[in-house]
C-alpha cells in the first residue's frame, strides 16, 4: 500500500475557499481516476503565523496504480491546483510505503 500526502500551506486568507474547493472538486477529481482507495483531509497544527497548513492524505493499493496516477493525471489535477491558489498555496508531496498498520 502507497501513502501519497500533500501537505499544503495556504493563506489565511482563501482557507475556506481552498477547503471548500477540496472537498467539492480536487478530491472528487483525484478519487474518481480510481487510483486510491481512500483520501484523508487533515489539518496541521503548529503552522507559521497569517497561514495554515493541511495535508491531503491518498492512500493507493500498489505502486502501479500509483504510478498510473503520476502518468496519466498529476499534471492536470495539480496544474488545475496551481493556478486557482498561485501565489497564495505552497505544496510540497511525499510517497510513503505503508509497510504494516496497527489498529485497535
């Protein structure tokens, strides 16, 4: 299993905005390539004053559907991303191996 996370820090400002456009557009759009599973939505604390900052957390079954998700849709989903927010949006991503889960 592959943990793709996008942390994302956002202007004070558009949050509401940015949020709202998450839930009603981004992550349908990236859920509906059917390369993930699930997606987890999560607010970071400790953020830099005048911003906040979230992580958008994609969970993939293989690398191969992750894979198929960098070759065929990345490009547009986060260009789509980029220029909405430019200038008021950093992002940075990060792939995770899920090695083994513990729940209780």
């Amino acid at each position: 299993m592959i943990l793709y996370n996008v942390t994302v820090s956002i202007d004070n400002s558009i949050h509401l905005d940015w949020l709202n456009w998450m839930r009603s557009t981004h992550i349908p759009d990236v859920m509906a390539t059917d390369c993930f599973k699930e997606c987890r939505l999560s607010r970071v604390h400790g953020e830099e004053e005048g911003g906040m900052t979230f992580a958008v957390s994609y969970i993939a079954p293989s690398q191969e559907k992750y894979d198929e998700y960098q070759e065929k849709f990345a490009q547009a989903l986060q260009n789509d991303h980029a220029t909405k927010y430019a200038g008021k949006i950093a992002a940075f991503r990060t792939l995770l191996t899920v090695l083994e889960e513990f729940k209780k």
